[in-house]
C-alpha cells in the first residue's frame, strides 16, 4: 500500500482548507469541503474491504451508492486540517441507497462528516447530471460575498448581473452566474434539496447571510470559482456607498462572450 497522506487527492485537499483558512474564509469550525475519490485509485492507498465505522446519512442519494468522498469532519477547524488530517477529515463509501456512510478512514477520536454532508452529496448528485466530470463541492464564508446580502437585492439575474460588472474575467469563470438562496436553517436535509435544485443550473449557490457553495471539476477550479466571486463581492462593497459613473457594459459583456467563447446565462444580458 502507498502512503494515504502522500496520496496526490490528500495533500491537495489539506492545502486547499489551509488556503480557505488563510483567506479568512473558514473561522472556527465554519466551511466543509467534499471530493469525490475514484474507487480505483484509492485501492492503492487503502483496502476498502475494510470498514471501520457504518454513519447513517439521513437522507437517500441512490445515485452515489457505491461512491467515494474524502470529506471534512463536523465541527473541525480548517486550520487544524493539515495539522492532524486523520482527526479532521474522513474518506466514506456511500451504500444502501445513500443512506449508509461507511467509514474506511478518518474521523479518528469518534467524529463525522460535516453536518452540511447533505447538501453536499445532494448537491453532488445535480451537478454530475449536468457535468460528469465534476467531483468537488465547497463551503465556506467569505465575508464580501456574505455582506452583499445584506445590502444588494437577492433576485439572481440582478445579483449575477452585478458581479460580473465588478471585474472583467467574473462572466468568463461563472458565466453561468450566481444563483441565491433567501436565509434558511443550515445543517437540515431542507437546505440541501433546495441547494441541489439551484445547483442544476449554476456551480455558484449564494445561502444567504451565511456563505456560498461552490462546485467544479477540481479543488483547484472550486477554489478559483469561489475566490473571483468574492474578489468581486469584495469590488462591489468597495464602490457601492459611491456614485458609479463608470462599469462594464452589456455590449462588453458580450464582447467577452466572442472572445472568450463562452455563453452567458440566457436572459441574463441585454
Ligand atoms: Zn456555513
């Protein structure tokens, strides 16, 4: 067997929560991050014949039966990831219809995944119906993105339209836009059926007064995803106490679309 935490999946993942950290996105024991695991490659770092632990989940996701996560642990701090990845993080095999988590490691000293696990899986489930490729769904809090909801109106088209004037590359990373849940009660299987419905048509799911979701093919990308929106948020609750007497035009919103070769939500430009 190799070496779990040599693993390239492990260090990237106990780099990527270091980085959210750094970025002030994860204080305490806010954010939680899933990545899907190919079966297959994982055989080389551990014998998944060998369950430690069966969690029930709470909800049923049939379509991950079968499925690998590496996922972060319930109230784990993202600082302390890299500092002891076995206590705060854990690698599960969902089964029985998604109902059953079966622990193969991690978790160590009695913990779980996150409390946020379904909306992750469930949201997991919606992107890979449009997107086979994608394997990574992130939480976390980063404070523009979060502030924009208490002083911007939360209507999506009005929202994304808004974020993509903040900087210029914003329509070519999310073209797709932001979609926005109002306030709801997190940790629930309520929040994370509406999260999965919004995740079908934008990898960028705004849960107001709280935090965003982000999902991609990668941690790097998830990652990239997160950080432009927030750079513009951050942009927006610079300049919105001011007279804007400049910003990017639809028609330059458009040029981008050519340029870049990509299309902007439908209905989402003039
Ligand atoms: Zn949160």
């Amino acid at each position: 067997m190799k070496e779990l935490l040599a693993a390239p999946f492990m260090v990237e993942m106990i780099r990527t929560a270091a980085n959210m950290y750094n970025h002030g996105w994860d204080e305490r024991n806010g954010g939680n991050i899933s990545l899907m695991l190919d079966g297959n490659e994982l055989t080389e770092y551990l014998d998944p014949e060998i369950i430690l632990r069966t969690i029930p989940t709470g909800f049923t996701a049939p379509e991950l039966d079968g499925k690998y996560f590496l996922v972060t642990g319930t109230g784990k701090y993202f600082k302390n990831v890299q500092y002891a990845p076995e206590v705060n993080l854990g690698i599960v095999r969902l089964a029985q219809q998604g109902q059953q988590a079966e622990l193969l490691w991690g978790y160590s000293g009695g913990g779980q995944f996150t409390s946020e696990f379904p909306a992750h899986m469930m949201s997991h489930v919606s992107r890979l119906k449009v997107d086979p490729e994608n394997h990574v769904v992130m939480h976390c809090h980063p404070a523009n993105l979060l502030a924009m909801t208490y002083v911007h109106p939360l209507d999506e088209r009005e929202f994304t339209r808004t974020l993509w004037q903040m900087c210029t590359e914003c329509v070519v990373v999310f073209p797709d836009g932001v979609n926005v849940l109002p306030w709801m009660l997190c940790g629930t299987n309520e929040i994370g059926e509406a999260t999965a419905e919004k995740m079908k048509t934008a990898r960028l799911v705004v849960w107001s007064q709280h935090g965003i979701y982000g999902a991609g093919k990668d941690l790097d990308e998830t990652f990239g995803l997160i950080e432009t929106a927030e750079k513009a948020a951050e942009i927006y609750m610079k300049i919105a106490h001011l007279p804007r007497i400049n910003t990017i035009t639809d028609k330059q919103l458009h040029l981008l679309e050519k340029r870049f070769g990509i299309k902007a939500r439908e209905g989402y430009l003039n």
